[in-house]
C-alpha cells in the first residue's frame, strides 16, 4: 500500500487512516524516521526495556570492515579541526584574540 500525504506549514504530516490501520500504530506511539536514499523510512520505535536488549548483539561481528577504521579517524580528525575553528571564531566574535 503507499499514500501521498502534504507536510502541513507547521512540518506536520496526517497519516492516512489506511496505512495507521494496516501498520497498527495507535495515538501518541513514537516512530522513528530513517535516511533511505532520497528519502526516509518512517518505522515504530520498539517499547523495549532495558532488561531486553540484554543479548541483542550476541553473535554479532567483531571486526571492523576494511578500511572503515580509516574513515573513522580521518572523521575523528575532521571533527576535531571543525571544533578549532569554532572556537577560534567565537574567541573573536567575543573580542578574544
């Protein structure tokens, strides 16, 4: 099934009573929306507690996938730089430096 809905001026969307029925999401439920493509998944959050997560990862692989370790430190440096230059940026707008 798929629907077209128009976001509202307030950035609302109604979801159209077919599509809340056949998925079964009720009044006040939380879902979550997830970057796909050019586009986003909208998906229920699960009401989990705590005590049943306990495993979820159990099997799990361990390893780091090639060459995403480099990406990681490379995005580690980048972020650290962009934290300088903010803070060199705010010590001037503050009259500092």
């Amino acid at each position: 099934m798929s629907a077209t809905v128009t976001l509202s001026r307030k950035f609302q969307l109604y979801i159209p009573k077919a599509v809340r029925e056949q998925q079964q999401w009720q009044a006040g439920q939380e879902l979550a929306f997830i970057p796909k493509g050019g586009g986003v998944l909208l998906m229920p959050v699960p009401d989990l507690e705590l005590e049943q997560l306990a495993g979820i990862a159990k099997g799990a692989r361990k390893e780091v996938l090639p060459g995403l370790k480099d990406v990681l430190l490379a995005d580690d440096a980048r972020t650290d730089q962009l934290a300088v230059e903010h803070s060199r940026e705010r010590g001037r707008s503050d009259g500092i430096g």
